[in-house]
C-alpha cells in the first residue's frame, strides 16, 4: 500500500511540467487566438485566415515547399538508409555517424557555407528562391530522415528477406514487396520530422534571402507585430494540420505493426 | 545411378572469407527421391550452414550441388525449386495469412482462383482451415509454423528444407508437430532435408541421418545404424547415452577394458587400440564377484520406467539403465552380452605440428621456443661452432628443414592461464571416457588438438595448452 502511494509522487516532477509547459502555454495560445486587441471572444482571427489570400497563398507555399523537401529528403536518404543498413561493412555505425555528423556543426554556419556555394554556381541566389529553400532544407534535414531510416531497415529480419527469395522472389521483388512495406514505420516518422520543420523553419529561407513567406514567417511577422491574435490563431491551425498528420501516421504505423522508429 | 538421387552433394566446403573459419569441410551426401534425410549435429557443427548451401543463402567455397544431376551450387535462391521453412518461422508480418502463403504462387503468375484453390488445400493440410485473413500476429506458435510449413508446400517443391523447425516450440506441441510432420512426409512423398540438435527428434523421424560435428561429417546411416554401431566415440556420446571407455584387443574377439576382459562381436586384429561403447541398458547387473567386473554403486534415480545406476569400477564409472534396483554402497557384479559391445578403433588423436630452426639450434613454433638434441633427429648429424652438419658433413640448410613435432593427447596439459603454454584455445567438445575426459580444444590459430585430461572443463573453456618438452617426439619434414 506505501509503496504504491511512494511511487505516484514520482509522477509529480512530470505533472508539474506537463501543466508548466504544455497545457498552460496551449491555454494561452487558445485564448489570443479566439480573442481581439480589447480581450474579447471573437472568431474573426479564424475566419481572417481563410479569408485572406495573403495567409492561403502562404499555408499553400509552404505545403508545397515542405513536400518537396520530404520528396527530396525521401528520395536521397532512402538509398543511404538501405545501403548502409545491409552492407556487411563493419563499422556502419562509423558511416551513419559521418551523414549525422553535420547536425553537430552549428546551422548558421553550415547555412553561410551553403548561400557562398550557390551564389557560386548561380551567380545570385534572388534566381531561384524556392529552390535554393529546398536545397538548403534539405541539406538541413536530411540526417533526420537518415536515422529513422537506417534504424528500421538495420533491424529487419533478414530471414524475411531470405523467406521471400526462397520463395522465388528476385532481388527486385524482395525490395519492392518486402523491404519497402517493411520499412514504412521509418519512413513515416522520418517524413514527419522532416515534413512539418519544413513548413515552419524559416530561417533558412532568410539566410538564403527567399523573401517569400512560410507559415513561421507569417507567425513570426505577426508577433513581431504584437498582434498575439492572429499569430496564436496561425500557429493553432499549424498546430491542427500537423495533428491530422499525425493521427493519419500513427493509424498507418499500427498497420505496419512494427513501431518504434522513432529516433 | 545418378538419377536415383535427387540432390547429391560433393565436396562442399564452406570457408568465410572475412574470418578464414571453415564452417563445413568436405561434405558428401547422396539424397533418394522422397528420403527424410536429417542433419543432426550440436550447435556450431555446420549442420545449419550446410541446409543453407542447399537452399542457396549461401554458396559453398568448393564443391558441387547436384539437383536431378545438374549443378546448382551457384544459382540464386528463387531459381531453385526448393522451398524452407525457417527457424523463427520468417511470416511476413504486413500480410495475411492468405497473403503469406500465396506469395510464390503469386510470382509465379497463377491464375487467382487457382491460387485460391491451393491456398485452401493447403490450409487444410496443416488444419488452420479458414485461418486466410488473420493476422499473422494473432497466431500461436504452433499455428505459425504450421502456416509456414504450408507457404513452402503450397509451391510444390522438390525438396522441402526445415530448420530446426520445432525448437521455439514447447515439448509437447513438439512431439505432435514431429508426428505431423512425418505423416506429411509419408503422404506428400517430397524429399525433406531436416535440421536439429535434438537426436531423439532424428532417431524418431528420418530415414538417413547425417551426424555432424566441427564442420565435418562424422557418420551417415539409418537410425539403427547410428544408434546402434556409432562410427566412433562423438557419435556414440551424442546419441543416446553412452558409457566410452578405452580398451586394447587382448585376442580373437576379446577386448580388455574398465578393468575386465570381455568378449565381442567385432574381429580386431590383437593389439590394436579400441574406443569401447557400451549402452547404459545393455550392462547386467549380477551379484558381487560373478560378473565380470565389480563396482560400488554410488547413486540410484529412479526414472519411471527404469533406473539409472551408477557404479565405480577401479578408476572408471559405469552408468547402468536397469528395470531391476540396486542399493547404495553395495558392490555388485557387471557382465556384458558380446553384442552389447561395440568396437570402435581409435582414430589417431596424436598432435603433430611443424617448428621451424632458429639459428641458435632450437626450435620456434609460434614465437615459442622448444629444445630439442637435433643431432637425435637427424641421424649422422653433429654440431660443430653452433653449426649443424649432416651425416655427409655438409651444413644443414636450418631454413629449409622443418622439424615435425608430435605429443601424445594424455601427455597435454590445460591450464586456467592462457599464457602458460605453447598456445591457447577454446574448449569445443567434450566426451568422457570413463576415467577420462577426451577434450578438442580449437586452438586460436584454429587447429583442432584432441587433450585427454583426468579434470573437468567446460565447454567454451578458454585454456592454456602446456605441450612439455620431454613428452615430444621429434622428426625431419619430409
């Protein structure tokens, strides 16, 4: 009976933070994003945003930028993921490590690197500003996608893959309906730590002087401003996109049985 | 005939590239059309490796796979008409189990209600009838091999390979899966190419066992065959129990072991060094003095339907499986029907490893150095100014002359100190026998040394090999 009642007090510590740092600031976004300036209820924020073709353009900017990083992410990480996870190199860890390593170098400074070289090839990175965003996005988060990846095809069981050989499957047939199905938990949660920073980190596209908006800038804009109001509502409806997104992931992960991709 | 056979394996070996170990050496094996043909081994013994050659997960470094009298040694998995059924089951855990076992009918491009009609056939082969769209991962066990047996039998191979199939199953669903098992065998009339340590479940189900031990075959023969006349002392230890003992032929017949000289069934020439196998059940228990050996019995467990009695005879201890009890502390009498005698000759376990001369006249074997008179082993030679001359005067070339060295495996010593001796190495089996225990040490440079030794070591034991000097014989390589 004691012991049970010592072990809930252990609870406390997380309690504390959960209120402190994720529902008191909830509460707080909730109520600038359904009030005005004089601290009334309203839902004229909500309905300024679909209304404003400024905000949409930006939401479907942003959508678009995000899928192609994920796109891009996807297309050059898989590969890694997969050489690297069945290669009987010895030292995969070593290599892993390598792709990983320049998330240990600080962001800015890799991202000044990056703007040099592309206004090398270029000439002026103000040619091609989505693109120069995707590059540097990509560049950016592409170990995250890496890891997921490499982690959920390093431990597939090989016996499976063996299974569907001897089953008369030909390498092409192994990947596409063994492989690939298998490791969906790693792609599902690479592209959710790729998809929705993409849609929000816009840092990246100042650095690169992409001076096209991108949800977080249109938050950031708007709180820079002191309109609280309109930039809680923004980050509230980013807030419901990525928890769509997440339930849809999570349904689908279950269906793939085998969680725990995460990093 | 070649066509008699329906896989012939001809020298296989099996060495990885990456750590120089050789898994499987020279493997041969005829397989009859419909055989239930077992590889029975302890773990590390090949058996699994060799299952695996067939199946073409992996490809042997020499030697050939005959299948119908054409070489698939190096041929991918999916271009050989030979289906497996994995240890760990190996389901795929993204589809049903419609979709599971309908995968290589699938590739195969087979018309889908066709596929629909084998896959429900097969289902009821195993019993899961209307088991099509669960989960795999709301099966049981036992239900999950079943599925599995059935994905490979749904292709209708030639020749179905099962690895270990039964071992993450528990006793009993064991023993109704081996009797499952044989009945498909006997119906489907496929070729089963089988894989386990567990040599009841080989003696039970085979027609052909393969007894494999270090990579290397140690005896083929039916079930009766190598329960009853093992090839020699590892296959006698491994199957059934045993009691091993050392003996000489005293005359026609008569064999001198355990303190006792017995008749037997096997004609070995006078003199000649024997391993004795003698089954705990074929000992006879008589009073003190009539038989032919006497013993004290010094433990009796009551086994259900016999009991098992231990006696000490001299220096040697017999294990005895009798219906009859015995008392401890007793003396009793022990005599032996000569055919419950079995003659093994003992294979030659003497070490013999090649040292090199250094210039100061002795001998190095690695990094060691051994003394010896070489003026003893070359006849004729004298040493004169640390110079070695042949019977002719002429200097011996020291570079070019090895010196064979050979220590009998009573005259090695283990050590807990892996640095006491000439070298080192890994317990990999061991037999006892009798008063002894036969130990095969793998030497880290993986040389297999065969060390008698009166104390107990465990398997996997890493020890110090201590060859003494004046227990060596010494020779000029040839």
């Amino acid at each position: 009976m004691k012991k049970t009642f010592a072990r809930k007090y252990l609870g406390i510590p997380y309690a504390v933070y959960l209120v402190l740092f994720v529902i008191a600031p909830l509460v707080v976004l909730f109520y600038y994003a359904f009030t005005n300036s004089t601290g009334h209820f309203t839902l004229a924020n909500l309905a300024g945003f679909f209304t404003d073709s400024n905000t949409i353009g930006t939401l479907i900017y942003s959508l678009c930028l995000a899928m192609v990083v994920t796109v891009a992410c996807l297309v050059i990480a898989y590969p890694i993921a997969y050489v690297l996870a069945r290669s009987k190199f010895k030292s995969k860890a070593v290599i892993v490590m390598l792709f990983v390593m320049p998330m240990w170098i600080n962001f800015t400074l890799r991202l000044t690197a990056l703007k040099e070289i592309l206004n090398l090839i270029e000439g002026n990175l103000a040619y091609y500003p989505f693109l120069n965003s995707v590059i540097g996005m990509t560049y950016d988060f592409l170990p995250f996608m890496i890891l997921p990846l490499y982690n959920t095809i390093v431990k597939l069981d090989g016996s499976l893959i063996e299974a569907a050989q001897d089953l008369g499957a030909g390498r092409r047939q192994t990947f596409f309906k063994i492989t690939v199905p298998l490791s969906m938990p790693g792609v599902i949660s690479g592209v959710s730590m790729v998809f929705l920073p993409a849609m929000t980190n816009y840092v990246v596209n100042d650095m690169l002087y992409n001076s096209t908006y991108i949800m977080g800038s249109l938050i950031g804009s708007y709180f820079s401003a002191y309109d609280w109001h309109n930039g809680s509502m923004i980050a509230l409806i980013l807030l419901a996109i990525i928890g769509v997104f997440t339930l849809l992931s999570g349904e689908s992960e279950e269906d793939g049985r085998r969680g725990g991709a995460l990093l | 005939m070649a066509e008699d056979y329906i896989i012939e394996l001809k020298s296989i070996t099996k060495t990885y590239d990456d750590n120089g170990f050789t898994a499987v050496e020279d493997f041969n094996l005829k397989v009859k059309r419909g055989e239930f043909v077992t590889f029975l081994g302890p773990s590390g013994c090949g058996k699994t490796t060799t299952l695996r050659m067939i199946a073409g997960f992996e490809l042997p470094t020499s030697g050939e796979i005959l299948l119908n009298g054409k070489n698939i040694a190096q041929l991918p998995p999916n271009k050989r008409p030979i289906n497996t059924v994995f240890q760990r089951y190996a389901l795929f855990p993204h589809m049903n189990i419609y979709e599971n076992i309908a995968f290589g009918l699938k590739l195969k491009k087979l018309p889908a209600d066709e596929i629909k009609k084998k896959v429900s056939h097969v289902l009821e082969m195993v019993d899961l009838e209307g088991f099509e769209n669960r989960k795999v991962s709301t099966l049981s066990g036992g239900q999950q091999q079943r599925i599995a047996i059935a994905r490979a039998l749904v292709n209708e191979p030639e020749i179905l390979l099962l690895d270990e199939p039964l071992g993450a199953l528990d006793l009993k669903m064991r023993k109704e899966m081996q009797l499952e098992l044989k009945n498909m065998h006997d119906k489907l009339g496929i070729t089963f190419i089988y894989v386990t340590h567990d040599q009841e479940e080989a003696l039970t189900m085979s027609d052909k066992i393969v007894v494999m031990s270090n990579g290397k075959t140690q005896q083929i023969g039916t079930p009766e065959d190598i329960y009853n006349e093992p090839k020699n002392a590892f296959v006698a230890d491994f199957i059934g129990e045993s009691n091993i003992f050392k003996g000489i032929m005293t005359g026609t017949k008569k064999v001198r072991f355990a303190g006792g000289e017995f008749e037997c069934m096997d004609d070995v020439p006078e003199g000649t060094l024997v391993d004795v196998v003698v089954r705990p059940e074929d000992v006879i228990m008589t009073k003190k003095g009539e038989g032919i050996i006497d013993g004290k019995v010094t433990s009796v467990i009551f086994k259900g339907i016999h009991y098992e009695i231990t006696v000490e005879s001299g220096k040697n201890e017999m294990l005895i499986q009798s219906t009859k009890s015995a008392t401890v502390g007793d003396t009793i009498g022990m005599t032996l029907e000569p055919d419950g005698i079995h003659i093994m000759i003992a294979e030659d376990h003497t070490t013999r490893f090649e040292a090199e001369i250094a210039s100061d006249l002795t001998l190095t074997y690695s990094d060691h150095t051994i003394h010896c008179d070489l003026t003893k082993v070359i006849p004729g030679s004298k040493i004169k100014d640390g110079v070695l001359y042949d019977a002719q005067n002429e200097p011996v070339d020291i570079e070019k002359t090895k010196i064979l060295v050979s220590i009998e495996p009573g005259d090695i010593e283990l050590s807990d100190d892996e640095e006491a001796g000439l070298t080192s190495g890994r317990i990999v089996n061991l037999i006892y026998k009798g008063d002894h225990y036969s130990y095969v040490v793998r030497t880290i440079h993986g040389h297999d040394l065969i060390v008698d030794d009166e104390y107990l070591w465990n398997m996997d034991d890493q020890v110090g090999l201590i060859l003494p000097e004046d227990k060596m014989t010494f020779a000029v390589k040839k």
